[in-house]
C-alpha cells in the first residue's frame, strides 16, 4: 500500500513506516501531520489517481525531527572584475515518519 502526496511544492511517494525529509511545516516533535491533498493511492490490487486530489484519502504521521539540512555554500564570480561574494545556507527541513495510509 503506497500513496502519492502533495507538500511543500513537492511530491513523495509514501508507504507505512517511511521516514521522509519535507519542506519545514510548524509543530513541536511527536505532533500528529495529516496530508489531505493526496494525489494517487494504491491498495496492492486497485490504483486510485485523482483529478487533482482524491478527498476520501488522508495520510498521517508525526514529527520526527525538526532540523537543518548540510551548509552549502553560494560562490558568485567575475573574472578580471575582483568580484567575489561567498555565502552559506542551511535549508530548514521536518523528518516526518507515517504511521497509516487510509480511506
């Protein structure tokens, strides 16, 4: 049993115990996240795609982790120009583990 779900910009493809790094939504570690907007479920036989969404579906979880990704480092450049800028980000990301896939 597997679903599609839409969340942050992005899609995952989940299943039951999957732990996945999202784009960070607000909450504390342990709380309950439910994805509503799920784009296609599967049950092992039948494949339901939705028209955008299927609405008799959700997904639920809860918050493993709030954290933030590996530094990466932004190097603008010009040459013969002396232009040099170097910058760091940290992407914020939540670590989600899903607990059920249902109607």
């Amino acid at each position: 049993m597997y679903a599609v779900v839409k969340t942050g910009g992005k899609q995952y493809k989940v299943e039951t115990g999957d732990v996945l790094r999202i784009e960070k939504i607000p909450g504390d570690v342990g709380a309950e996240v439910t994805f509503d907007e799920v784009l296609l479920f599967s049950d092992g036989e039948s494949l339901d795609i939705g028209t955008p969404g299927l609405g008799n579906v959700a997904v639920k979880g809860h918050i493993v982790e709030q954290g933030k990704a590996k530094k990466i480092l932004v190097f603008k450049y010009k040459r013969r120009k002396r232009f040099r800028r170097k910058q760091g980000h940290r992407q914020p990301f939540t670590a989600i583990c899903i607990d059920s896939i249902g109607r």
